[in-house]
C-alpha cells in the first residue's frame, strides 16, 4: 500500500513539474501589436478609398494628416519605454475617432471616380 503510494505520488510529481517550471516570458510594456495593427489598417483604409475613388485628394491628406499625429503620439508614449494603461486608453480614443473621420469621408457626397484630383458632382 505505501509502495503503491508512493508511486502515485512520484508519478503525479513527475507531470506537474515540468508544466511548473515552465515560466512565460517577460512581458514588454512598450508592445503596442493592436494600436500598430490599429493604424496599419486605417492606413490600408484610407489608400483603397483613394483608389476608389471614395476620397478625394484633399481629404485623403487630412486622414493621413491625422493618421501621422497618432503615430506621433504613439512614438512619445513609448519614449520613456512603457506604454501606460492612461496612455493606452487615449491611443484607442484616438484611433476610434480618426476611424469614424475615415468613414465619414468615404460615404460623404463628394468623390473624385475619374482620379484628375477635382471633386466630381453630385448627380
């Protein structure tokens, strides 16, 4: 019995040490993968609606316009290396807003669909 025991005892050992010893990696607090995702598909938004012709010329500088002050933000919010949770949540704020200003500017009345960079009426 004490043999029998032991041996669940030194089994049970035998499986939970290695999931123990297993530490996950140190977190970096200057990782931002969703914000840079984030602004990679604003970004990616912007250029098929000039493609489009959705956005005009000059509202496709203003976007990116904003677009490089976000960036901007982002780069002094990782300067002193940790991105805080404040400074996170003002991130997000940002991109929220500059992601509705990308909507607007698509679905608004004014488009440039024969790409001579003047906006075409409204028929």
């Amino acid at each position: 019995m004490k043999i029998k025991t032991t041996l669940i005892a030194a089994s049970l050992l035998a499986l939970t040490l290695p999931a123990i010893a297993q530490t996950p990696a140190p977190r970096n607090p200057a990782a931002t993968p969703g914000i840079d995702k984030r602004l990679d598909n604003q970004e990616k938004r912007i250029e098929a609606g000039e493609k489009s012709g959705a956005l005009t010329p000059r509202e496709a500088n203003r976007l990116e316009a904003r677009e490089a002050r976000t960036e901007a933000d982002l780069a002094a919010a990782k300067a002193d290396g940790k991105v805080t949770g404040a400074e996170r949540k003002g991130l997000h704020h940002e991109l929220n807003r500059n992601s509705r200003a990308v909507h607007r500017q698509k679905h608004d009345r004014q488009h440039d669909l024969n790409h001579n960079g003047r906006v075409d009426r409204a028929r």
